[in-house]
C-alpha cells in the first residue's frame, strides 16, 4: 500500500514504465477522495514546447531511490487522457482516465468527483 506521507517524496521523480522507460516526471498526485490513499498521478511528458500532463494510475507503483515505477506501459500512458501543464481536471474527464486504464469509475452520490489533487 502507498503512503500519503510517501507522495510528498516523489515529486519530481522521473516516471518509469514496467520495462524501466522513462516515461516522463512525475508532476502531481490525486488521491482517491472516499479513502483518500494516493490513487493517479500527472506525469509531465512530451517536447519542451509541447509538454502534457499524462494520468497514471498508482496501483503497485514501486518507488525507488530516483525513480518511480508504475504498472503500465509507456504507449498505454501516452496515449491516456491529458491536460495541459497549466490545465486543471474537469470533473466531467475523469471517467475518461479510469475507461482508458480498464478501471472502474464511480462518482459520489451527489455527483462528487472521485479524484483531488495533493
């Protein structure tokens, strides 16, 4: 299990996938707003002036002395939905991060976001 405490580490690792590539650095982390444990991170990836934000799922991500290891490839996390450095998550994108990861989705009853950023 991933500590909150932990997180506060990380940014800033670089970003690796299973085969150790690198995938980018880690810019934020989102916690899961019902248990509040570390659920998606932002990886900052892509050319100088074309940079994104990628969202990663944190399931069984393995944190080493400079890096963090995340479950998933670097094709599958490009490829996921995205924002800009300076965007913010619309509550309406979500759902679209955890269908693009084969993930279940569930907002609060009230419509509350599932994710909030630490």
């Amino acid at each position: 299990m991933i500590h909150a405490a932990d997180v506060r580490e990380w940014r800033d690792l670089t970003v690796v996938d299973t085969a150790a590539r690198k995938i980018g650095v880690l810019e934020a982390v989102y916690v899961d707003t019902t248990t509040d444990q570390p659920a998606m991170a932002t990886v900052r990836a892509g050319l100088p002036t074309r940079r994104r934000l990628f969202f990663v799922p944190l399931d069984d991500a393995i944190a080493g002395p400079d890096y963090l290891k995340v479950t998933y490839a670097k094709a599958l996390v490009t490829t996921a939905p995205s924002i800009g450095t300076d965007g913010v998550l619309p509550a309406a994108g979500e759902e679209a991060i955890f269908k693009h990861y084969g993930l279940p989705y569930e907002s609060g009853a009230a419509g509350e976001r599932q994710l909030a950023r630490r």
